[in-house]
C-alpha cells in the first residue's frame, strides 16, 4: 500500500516593513512638510498590492506606487508628516494589500516644536 500526502501552500505575498515605528524626532513647526522613506518587501511568493495606506491623523500622509511588488523585491512608501501644533505626535498607520497579513500596522512619531 502506498500513502501519498499533497501539501497545500499558499502562494501569497507577504509583506515586510524596514521599520515598525518611524521617527521623525525634533521638528521645527515653522519647517512645514517633513519626509521619510519606509521600505516595503514582499517576502512571498506572488506579487504584493498595496491598495491603500490609512492615518488616524491628517497630519500624517503616505504616498506609495501603484505597480505590484514582485517576489523578494522591495519599494517604499513616502511618509509625510505635517506638524501643524506643538506636542507630541504618536499616529498609528495601516497598510491594507493582498498580502497574507492584509494589515499591516506601523506607527508614526515626532515632537513638533516651535523656533523662533
């Protein structure tokens, strides 16, 4: 008698974030728009989609590409914060896509300060 076993792997992208908190420290209010670059991989097997990237603050924008991610390649998102008030600033984002982990969640921070 002979036992076979089929295995089924799912071949779905997965994506992987360079950092989990991005820090944009000190900022000078009077400076305007700061950015910083955060680097998406697909560490899966097929192409990874980006469909949208949400933020519990208008004072902190993303900015990403709309061609797909091949396998064990990588991209970035554009974040861009606006610092409009003194304080600290502590703002979750999430990157929704295809990927196995269809959310992905990242945290933005910075204190906003005012120079004279």
């Amino acid at each position: 008698m002979s036992l076979f076993v089929f295995s089924a792997v799912s071949a779905k992208p997965v994506l992987v974030l360079s950092e989990e908190i991005i820090d944009f420290g000190d900022v000078n209010i009077a400076d305007g728009h700061q950015t910083k670059m955060l680097v998406v991989k697909n560490e899966g097997d097929e192409p990874l989609v980006i469909n949208q990237v949400s933020s519990t603050c208008h004072c902190v924008e993303a900015e990403w590409g709309i061609r797909p991610i091949a396998s064990m390649s990588t991209d970035s998102i554009k974040i861009v914060l606006n610092p409009d008030m003194s304080g600290v600033i502590s703002k979750k984002l999430i990157v929704y896509s295809n990927a196995k982990n269809k959310r992905t969640v990242f945290r933005v921070k910075a204190k906003a300060i005012r120079k004279k």
